[in-house]
C-alpha cells in the first residue's frame, strides 16, 4: 500500500522533490501547505491535491509520513510535532541548527519508532555509491587524505539564510553539511577526534559566536583512523563557473574523484586513478535529485520503522559544531585553534 504523505513548505526545493514523487508513483500526497498562495497553486496543479494552512491541519488528515521543506529553523520542532504524533518524517537539511536538537529528534523518532530521513542527496548520485563501493571494498588500500570542495558562484535569496539564528550558520551548514556527511558516509566507521576550521565573511575572519554568517570556510577533520580530511565551501566565490564540486580520496594502492562537469550544480563524473592513470567510473546523465526522497518513502510503504542509521545524522551535526567551535554534544570532538589547523594544512 503507498504511504500517504503531507509537504509542509513547497517552495522551489520542497516542489522539486514533490515533482519526483509524483513521477516515481510511489506515495500518495495527501496535501500540502505552505504560507506563499504562489508556492501552493503550483504544488496543488503538480499533484492534484488540496492545501492547507498549517502544520496542525496535516497532522489531521491521518498521514503515514511528513516532508518538511521549511527555513532551517522551523525543522527540529516541526519533525518533533510529527514524531510525537506518530508520523514519519522525511526532512530538509539540516535536520537540527545544532547537534543538540538534531539529537532531540533522532531520539524522539527512536522514541516513536518511526522512519527518519534527510535529504543529504549527494549520497545517491551514482559516482558517489561507487565511490563508496571502491572504499568499502578495500582495493584502494589504506585511505589517509581525503579533499571535499562545494563552491557555489550563487548565494541564497531568502533574508533567514543570513541570520545565524534561523539558519544555523552560512555556507558551512548550507553546502559544508554534505561534504560532512559525505567524508563519514564513504569512510564509514571512522571517528572524529579533532577539527580545526576558518570561516570568513565578504573577506574578513570571523570570530566564534558571530552575528554574521560565513560565505568561505576551510575546515580540517583528523579521524581516528590517522586519515586527514579537508573540507572547503562558499557563497558568492567568483569560481569562473557556476560551482565546483568534488570529493577526493586517496589511498596507498589508489585514489578517486566525483567531479561536477563544466561547473554544472546536477552533472557529475567519477574516476578511479592508478599513479598518472584515470579510468572512468559513470558519467551522466544521471537523474539523483530525488533518489533520497523515493527511497525515504519505499522504506516507509514497505512498513520501515526506525533506522539506527539515523544517529549518524548527530555526528555530522556534532562536526558542524566543531567547525563553528560551539561546544560539541558530548564533548567528544575537540575543536582545535585555528593557528593549529593552518599550520598542519601547510596554509599561507
């Protein structure tokens, strides 16, 4: 039986994973609410379904699951109200502001043994997975370094992205949420025990605890396993090219690279190198956008409950923590001085 489903914000991105459940057929939408009567005429023509004004409302109409595509704000308390009412919440990064209350509502989806997801999409472009195969296999040796990059020559067009308490933060946890996940998603098992991080704005360093939000930051992850990750990203970088997005990893028999092509934000390459030889792992096309979403829902109309995997998603978070050097959850990553961190990078 298809799951039945409530959008709660159908702006550009909420509307864009809507259009990829309506061409998957998987679930059935419900309804939709948003505050823009913009927003909601184009989802209600996308799907056929009616609106409605609130949160509340959705909740009413005996949901099996929730996708909340709303200002980073709004996200923990909106999936705590759905989880406590026993429906399943497929999320907008980042799930929390902080790892405080991305731990909140992993505990809470725990609590309620329902199905928790985020749209952390970067996993699902085709590269990635074998990417990811390569490294779980073992056949690139020892992996010791690994570059993660997401320049974006744009920055974002709503005011609460610039408010770092609405948005949790600049580019770091905007576009750097990824690269994070990505880096613990492919070397999985690995820990973090240190991070050093510089974050910028138009230009200048920018303190911990800033009124203002990052538009560059440089950040450096040591793992337990002795491998050194380096991870940068901006808004507004005059890159020559729409954005640059890669994510390297380097081993002792071997190395690879998912590459975006020609400065595209949805075309990507993978290679696998051996010294000075590339081999071609996928090229596009390759249509990933909406992979997490139609995931998230199968596992859901297959009757999955709550997946431990989930907790993940509080490491990430507790990374984001470190690089703006607020106190980590737990206590256990240390967030290291930034002088620390140029002079190990080798940075002038």
């Amino acid at each position: 039986m298809k799951p039945r489903l409530g959008f709660l914000g159908v702006g550009w991105i909420g509307r864009n994973r809507l259009e990829a459940l309506a061409r998957s057929g998987v679930a059935e939408v419900v309804a939709v609410a948003d505050p823009s009567p913009e927003n909601l005429l184009a989802a209600s023509a996308t799907m056929g379904c009616p609106s409605v004004d609130s949160l509340e409302q959705l909740l009413g109409l005996g949901l099996d699951g929730i996708v909340i595509a709303t200002p980073s704000a709004l996200h923990a308390d909106q999936a705590l109200e759905a989880l406590e009412r026993g429906v399943a919440v497929f999320c907008q990064k980042p799930l929390g502001r902080t790892a405080a209350e991305t731990s909140q509502v992993v505990e809470a989806a725990s609590r309620a043994d329902r199905l928790l997801g985020v749209d952390l999409s970067y996993r699902f472009i085709e590269g990635t997975r074998r990417i990811r195969a390569l490294l779980q296999s073992g056949e690139l040796g020892s992996v010791y370094a690994a570059d993660l990059v997401f320049h974006n020559a744009y920055g974002p067009d709503k005011p609460w992205f610039y408010d770092p308490a609405l948005s949790g933060g600049g580019c770091v946890i905007d576009l750097g949420i990824h690269l994070v996940d990505l880096a613990l998603w492919m070397l999985e098992g690995a820990k973090v025990l240190r991070v050093g991080s510089h974050l910028f704005a138009k230009g200048k360093p920018l303190g911990p605890a800033s009124s203002v939000v990052e538009d560059f930051a440089v950040a450096e992850l040591e793992l337990d396993t002795g491998a050194l990750v380096r991870l940068a990203c901006s808004w507004n970088l005059p890159a020559g090219c729409d954005a640059v997005i890669q994510a390297s990893f380097f081993g002792s028999t071997g190395g690879v690279m998912l590459s975006n092509v020609g400065g595209s934000f949805h075309d990507f390459v993978a290679d696998r190198f051996r010294g000075t030889a590339r081999e071609r792992l996928c090229a596009p096309p390759d249509d990933w956008g909406g992979r997490a979403i139609v995931e998230w829902a199968r596992q859901l109309g297959a009757g999955q409950r709550f997946d431990p995997s989930a907790e993940r998603l509080v490491d990430v978070a507790a990374v984001l923590d470190a690089v703006y050097r607020r106190e980590t959850l737990g206590g256990h990553i240390t967030a290291r001085e930034p002088e620390l961190s140029l002079a190990q990078a080798g940075t002038s």
